[in-house]
C-alpha cells in the first residue's frame, strides 16, 4: 500500500515539474486576476467561465469589482453554403464569428483599443448522417467559441504584460 502511495506522489510531482496542466488554463499576471466580460453572447460568456474557471481565476461580478473588464461588441455568427450537390442539396458550410472588443483597466482606462476578431470554420454536409452533421456544426461553434476566448485573453495577457515593464 505504501509503495502504491508513493508512485502516485512521484506521478504528481513529476507531471507537475514538467509543466503539465489543464487543456484550456490559462497563466495569466497578478493584474488580470480579477476578470470582468462585458458584453457578448450566452455561448461566449459560457466558454469564458468555463475558460476562467479551469484556470482558479476569479470573475468579478460586475465591471466595477474588475481588475480588468473585456468588452464585447459587434457580436455575429453566420452560416453560409460553399458548394452545393447535383441534386440542390448543399454539401458545405462555412461557419464565421465575428466581433470586436477593447480591453480596460478598473479605472475604465483603455489598455487596447477596439479590435477585430474573426474565426472561419468549413464542414462537409454529409447527407446520410444528417443528425450528426448538426451536432458536428454545434461542435464547431463551441471550439470557435473557445478559440475567440483563447485569443481575448493571450493578448490581454500580452497587453498587461507589457504594462507592468
């Protein structure tokens, strides 16, 4: 039993000098510890909790307990046919989000200003697999999602690091 303990031990303490951690988390700076999205939809603010909540950082529960405030604007997500079969039927998608947001500080000083972000996904329609092809769309959606949440938060990274030199 002892020895059982002390491989598990040894297991946790190498994976955690090798830098291992949780697909998702995020190291941010002590000055983005206190976090605040404004703005944006249901599924993003979602992916942003969920991102923060991987990570152990705190969000604040408004804009004004914020260290730092994300804001959201412009918010939009299409879907538009690329090819279609013989029979009219489409066989591909492209899925696209776009938004802009800025990034403040609490004292609503700008830290970057407006910025773009857009993200294109394309999928095969494939018609014998109809229900699965919507779930595979809802799948694609969460990861850009995830992606547009991933890249919000590494250039605020970047733009508080900066700062704080």
């Amino acid at each position: 039993m002892l020895i059982k303990k002390s491989i598990i031990v040894l297991i946790a303490l190498l994976l955690s000098a090798c830098g291992y951690h949780l697909r998702g988390a995020f190291e941010l700076p002590v000055g983005m510890k206190n976090i605040f999205l404004e703005g944006g939809s249901g599924a993003l603010q979602a992916q942003f909790n969920k991102a923060m909540e991987l990570s152990s950082i705190p969000i604040a529960p408004t804009s004004d307990a914020a260290g730092i405030v994300i804001r959201i604007y412009d918010e939009n997500s299409q879907r538009r046919v690329l090819s279609l079969a013989a029979n009219g039927v489409a066989n591909d998608f492209e899925l696209s989000y776009r938004m802009e947001y800025e990034i403040v500080d609490a004292k609503d000083n700008v830290l970057m200003a407006r910025q773009p972000l857009e993200i294109k996904r394309e999928y095969y329609n494939d018609q014998l697999a109809i229900i699965a092809k919507e779930s595979e769309e809802i799948i694609i959606k969460n990861e850009m999602y995830q992606q547009a949440v991933r890249t919000i938060v590494n250039r605020a990274k970047s733009v508080i690091e900066a700062k704080s030199r």
